[in-house]
C-alpha cells in the first residue's frame, strides 16, 4: 500500500512537473518578442545627436542632417540644411570656408541659397561613398566614443580649450581636418584617403592638443620658427599615444605611420637631425616643415618634422619622467628642446 501512495504520488508529481513545464515553454513561445528588421540608415542616424558637449568642446555632427534632408524619396528638406546645417555652425561656413576657397567659391557657404544649392545635389551624386561613411561612423556608436574621448581629454589638460568643431560633407574639399581657429574646425568625411576611424579616434585628441597647447605657445616670441612648429605637432602627437596609454604603437601616434617607415626614420635618425638642425629658428617654408618641396630627404615616408618632434618630446619624457610631457604646455620651443638633450646624442 506504502509504494501504491508513493508511486502514484510520483506519477502525480511528474504530471504536474510536465504541465507546468509545457505552459512555461508555450508562455515563452508566446512572449518572445518578434524580430524587427534592421534599423534602414535614415532611420538609425535620427538616434546620433545632432551635437555633443562635453565642458567646453562641441562637436556638431552635421552630416546627419546632410543626409535626412533626402530621406523621403523625391522630396528635399532645405529647410533642415538651413537650420541644422549652416546656422549651426554659420562661423565656419561664412569665415573659414568662405574665406579660404576665394572670392568665385565664397557664395556657395557665407549664402542660405548656396548652401540649400550645393546640399540638394551633393549626397544624391556621391549617395554610395556618404552612405558608406555614415554607417562606419555608426558602428564606431560616434555619441558613446565622442563623449569618453572628450571627458578624459579633460581630465588630462591643465588649460580646456574651447572648441567646435563639425563632422561633415563639403562639395571642395581642403580642410581635411582642421581649421581657421577653435571655433571653426571641420572634420570633412569625404576627404580624400581619410582613413575615418584613426581621425575620429587619434585625429581629434592630436588636434584638441594643439588648442590646449596653442595659448602658451603664442606667448613664445619664436612661435612661427621651424622649431616651434616641429615642438607642436610632435607633442600633439606625442599626446595621442599617452591619451591611448601607450597601448598604441608610437608609429601610430605619428600620423598612421607603418612600421617600417617609423624604422626608416630610426635609421636616419642622426642624419636627418645634423641636415635640419639649421633650420630650426627659421620661419616660413624650409626643408624640415617642407620636405616634400626641397627633397632633402626625398624617401622620407610622411611629414618629417612630426616624427623629429614626437622624439624631441620622448627624449623630453624620459630625462625628466613619465607625467613630465605636462611641463610641454608651460615651456617655450627652444626650453623644451634644450632640455630634452635630444641634440647631445647626435654631436649637438
């Protein structure tokens, strides 16, 4: 009698298991959402902002509206390039572009008629290649990488610049990324041979350097020699691999260089410093800020005098200690030159 109980107890406690079991599978079944299709990318650019602030920085990611300004077939929002394209950031239409691509080109960005002109033909004409580019700007999640990058920037500078700057489609193209002054810098995504993640990731630390570094170094009287410009943009870069944590290469830091190039320079390294080192106090175009026009060195791989600066600035670092590349930003060009002894190794 005792096993009949038990038996018919465990069918029972079996059947109620199997039940139980089966209404939360069919539950599941019944509860588990649907799959949407994929976001289209019109609809997934409404969900980039149309700005990020971080302190005193903004970044306006013009080329979202650039882009729904056709999102209806057939239909052209000129109203939306008015307002979210050209007044929002108006400084660097009507100033830097207006200004630097001549009197014949200035009514195409400094006129709301041009602008609306140039955008109603621009993305339809290149839709294939601004696609392209909106989509690796949205996998990058462009917000979430903007927002870390200009916090710890902040962080890590003693004076904040202020800045804006805009990522965007322009129909000449020149800037590339750059400006006129720190409120009228641009980042033009259909500049040639961009190579879109090293700038949006490396390009806008190296350059908001350039802005925290700029207020002492205009106070240096030799601030246009070839030295000064060589001490700026090697510390920029310098800056870059340090905001990276040294877990970059540094040949990386120094505008995408390959390995091999950055052992090309290594190679050449006393040479190219006892031909250049005459030039240092000069201004204007020379050999160590022009080599690609006097060919001194004519298989030099990239831009000669930001490789010499980077190790100026390395040398710099390692007389004087890891955090010491924050004295750069309170030296003039000819202390932090003197007092990194690069020259000592090479006779001078």
């Amino acid at each position: 009698m005792t096993f009949i109980l038990m038996f018919t107890s465990i069918k029972n406690y079996l059947l109620v298991g199997f039940l139980t079991s089966t209404f939360l599978f069919s539950c599941s079944l019944r509860n588990k959402p649907i799959l949407s299709k994929r976001l289209s990318l019109t609809d997934s650019l409404t969900t980039v902002s149309d700005s990020v602030v971080v302190e005193g920085i903004t970044i306006h990611n013009l080329f979202k509206s650039q882009i729904l300004a056709h999102r209806q077939v057939g239909k052209y929002d000129s109203l939306m390039i008015l307002n979210n394209v050209y007044i929002k950031h108006k400084q660097l239409w009507d100033n830097c572009y207006g200004m630097i691509f001549g009197a014949n080109n200035a009514s195409k960005f400094n006129t709301s008629t041009g602008m609306i002109a140039w955008n109603k033909t621009l993305y339809p004409e290149n839709k294939t290649l601004f696609d392209k580019k909106a989509r690796e700007l949205l996998a990058m999640n462009l917000d979430s990488i903007l927002t870390v990058n200009l916090r710890k920037f902040n962080k890590m500078v003693s004076y904040k610049p202020k800045a804006v700057i805009s990522i965007l489609f322009t129909p000449i193209q020149g800037i590339g990324f750059g400006g006129c002054n720190a409120e009228q810098f641009a980042l033009e995504l259909n500049y040639e041979n961009n190579d879109l993640d090293y700038t949006v990731n490396k390009g806008i630390p190296h350059e908001l350097n350039h802005l925290a570094y700029e207020p002492n170094r205009m106070k240096d009287p030799n601030h246009d020699t070839a030295l000064a410009q060589t001490i700026d943009e090697g510390f920029a870069c310098y800056f870059t691999w340090v905001f990276f944590d040294g877990n970059i290469p540094q040949h990386e830091a120094v505008e995408n260089m390959s390995e091999v190039e950055w052992k090309w320079y290594l190679a050449h390294e006393k040479e190219i410093f006892q031909k250049v080192k005459r030039y240092f106090d000069e201004t204007g175009e020379n050999p160590l800020l022009s080599n690609n026009k006097f060919k001194l060195f004519p298989d030099a791989p990239k831009t000669l005098f930001y490789w010499l600066g980077f190790r100026i600035i390395e040398a710099y670092v390692k007389s004087h200690g890891a955090n010491s590349w924050k004295d750069i930003y309170n030296l003039s060009s000819e202390e932090v030159f003197k007092r990194s002894g690069y020259g000592n190794q090479f006779g001078g």
